[in-house]
C-alpha cells in the first residue's frame, strides 16, 4: 500500500478553499410537486428584476429547477407573479417613445 504524500513545510501551505455543498430545499422537505398557486414561495426564487434564479444561487437540484420554472410561468400567466419588477412599468423609463 502506498503512503500518502507528506508535505514538508506545513505551516507555508495555502487551505484548500471548499464551498459548502447547497442542499436543494424541496429535496429536503421531502416535496414532490412545485405548486404555482403559492406565490409567496414563489417570491423567494425569483431575483428583484423578475427573473428566475439560477440553480448555483438558489441551490436546487436539476429536477426542482425545472418543477420551479414551470411554476414560476404559469403563476406569471395567471398574474400571481410580476413577469417585471414594479419600478420598471412606468412610462418615463429612458426608451418608451411617447
């Protein structure tokens, strides 16, 4: 059996940086289905510009995203959800031609 490697001067080697593993919270309390009737669970994965968050932001699984972004749409076609952030609907932005 082999040895590990020693390091020979441990006091000048560098902590290896680890991020800590996100858990995806739906996976966590055990949810199967993503309800798009609850905005208010709804709110918390999308950004303050109205989109969608990423998984490496909001840190849920691959299958979860996807349950979440079907979710998030159709909460935005019934209007339980913004499709853009309050501020961004008047009509003195720079671009609306008048």
């Amino acid at each position: 059996m082999a040895k590990p490697r020693e390091v020979k001067n441990k006091k000048w080697t560098k902590p290896r940086y680890v991020p800590k593993r996100k858990v995806c919270s739906f996976c966590k309390d055990k949810i199967k289905v993503v309800d798009y009737k609850d905005p208010v669970k709804l709110r918390l994965y999308i950004s303050d510009r109205g989109k969608i968050t990423p998984r490496r932001k909001n840190g849920a699984c691959a299958k979860h995203q996807r349950l979440l972004a079907t979710a998030v749409k159709r909460a935005r076609h019934l209007a339980l959800l913004p499709y853009v952030p309050l501020h961004s609907r008047g009509t003195e932005s720079v671009g609306l031609r008048h």
